[in-house]
DNA sequence: CGTCTTATCGGGAATCATTCCCAGTATGAC
DNA sequence: GTCATACTGGGAATGATTCCCGATAAGACG
C-alpha cells in the first residue's frame, strides 16, 4: 500500500535546529513567516540554514502540532498549536502584529458541511479567519 | 483628505484587453489564476501582456467585480461576482475544478463580528471559504 | 566508547508568481 | 484633428519557497 494513515507518526531524530525552531515559536502567540523565524533565530546567534526553518516549519504542520494561515500577500505563517491542539479550531488574527486568538464556531461547522452537502460537494474542508485589530494595536 | 471612500469609482478607459480578460472570466463559473486567464486568452489569439491581465484582475477586485482567493499553494484566483455581487458573500469551491458556487451564511456573519467583538478586536473581516469535490468531479 | 548508517543540514542555484519600469500606443475630451 | 495622458507590454527585478547535494551529526549497535 503507498497510502500511510495520516496520523501515522514518522521517526525523526532530535536536532537542536528544530528544537531551535519550536522554541522560537513557542515564544511568541503570533502567526510568523518563516523569513522572520530565521532572521530571529540568526539574530540570536543560532546557527542555522534558511532551507532547515522551511522544513521544521512543515514538519510542525504535517505533524499537527502547528497551524499555517497564508496572508492576504501570500506569505505563509506559523504558529504552534495551543493545549486545546487535538481539537479542530480557528483563529482570530491581528492584522497589524499577528497575535492570534484560537477559536471554535460549532454552528459554523455545521454550516459549513451542510451548505456543501446541498450542493452536492463532497469531501469538503473549509478555512474560517478573523482578522481584525488586537486592543493593544487598536490603540 | 489623503483617503477617498472605497467606493468612489474611478474613470477608466474602455480598452479591448480589459474586455477581452473579463470576457475570459465570465466565460467560466470558476476561479482561474492570472497566469491561466492569461495562456487562455493567447491560446485564443488575443493580442494582451502579462502585465495587463493582472492589472485588469485587480482592478475588478478594486471595483467589487470580482473575488479573489488564494489557493492552498498562495497562487491568486479570480472570478466575477455573480448577479448577486451587491451582497457580501463567501464560496463553495471544488479543488478540483475550481468551479464555485456563491453562499451566504447570516449567522456566520454575526458570529465572526461577536467573537472578534469579545476578544477586543477591532474593524474586523474575514474569510470563509469551503472546499470540497463537486459532483462532477466526486464521480 | 568507536563505528556505521543515514537522517538532517545549509548554502547556493533554480523556480515561479507577481511587481516594477518605462518608452511606445490608443482612448476620449475638446 | 489635436492633445494630454491613461493604458499597454516586454523585460528586468523582486521575493518567497523549493531543489540539490556534498558535508555533518544523531543514534543504533556491538
Ligand atoms: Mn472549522
Ligand atoms: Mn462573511
Ligand atoms: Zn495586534
Ligand atoms: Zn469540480
């Protein structure tokens, strides 16, 4: 069979470059792009290569433990998952520092599964963002 | 005033490269990349720049003509709004074909605005996009 | 501990969508 | 028709992300 369960969980070796990168994130509450992980983390005097944030920053996501939100550019950002992480959630993001509330909408996902099924739309998923301004930018 | 209400309508010329890209959008109910509208539009004879089809796509999105969303991978599609462009709305969109149908949801409305409202967050939007296979596709 | 297998690194090249630039062209007002 | 200038488009520039591959280090095993 070519096709693992997706939960299945890959054996991966102990780096202190990607422990580098999940206590960067881990430090923050905010969505951040991989271009400004690296930039922190080398500021910080890590040694560490572009190419390797990319890829702990995809590890964290396939695993789960990291959600990614592109912004209206484009860019994609990361955040680590709250303790609330094995439920399906969204977020509630700051559109001038990033800060980012997790969020549930029960009545949304409803919503959203039976809008598709009425439209014969199978095998559905949906993104839901709030971007807003956090009190402390709104200032 | 350095800032002009968003709905003031700016004079343009008619051109026919911005007749022949909203034709190209119009002849399909789906979201379609710059670069796709483009190679279609060449396919088909069309004397148009690369430039140009990018800079009409904006432009409807500028005037409420047209939606855009960004795919998974970031690349930005586009399509008309429907009769119905007046009101707010989201979309249903196969990741297949890309074809999409235009929904409402009142309630999800109300509920983004009060759980932005409860966490502090000001002048707020949002996304809410379903994905799914249509019927079509799902076969 | 040493050795060995190989997952992981990282720096630079490559990719690719999108934007920028600006001299040439066509629109529409008068 | 004339003219000011909005629009055009081809190529260069940008910038995030991915690729590539020889060098490095994690960890299994004895
Ligand atoms: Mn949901
Ligand atoms: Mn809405
Ligand atoms: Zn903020
Ligand atoms: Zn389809």
């Amino acid at each position: 069979m070519a096709l693992m369960a997706a939960t299945q969980q890959v054996k991966r070796r102990a780096t202190n470059q990607g422990a580098a990168v999940k206590d960067a994130l881990a430090a923050e509450d905010t969505f951040r792009s991989a271009q400004d992980v690296y930039a922190t983390l080398r500021a910080n005097g890590e040694k560490i290569g572009l190419s390797t944030v990319y890829r702990h920053l995809q590890i964290f996501v396939d695993d789960g433990l990291a959600d990614v939100i592109h912004k209206p550019d484009g860019e994609s950002t990361y955040r680590l998952c709250g303790d609330a992480s094995t439920t399906h959630h969204h977020h509630l993001v700051c559109r001038s520092c990033g800060k980012a509330v997790e969020i549930e909408g029960p009545a949304v996902e409803t919503w959203a599964d039976k809008v598709a099924a009425q439209n014969g739309f199978t095998d559905v998923n949906h993104t839901v963002e709030i971007f807003g301004l956090c009190a402390s930018c709104a200032g």
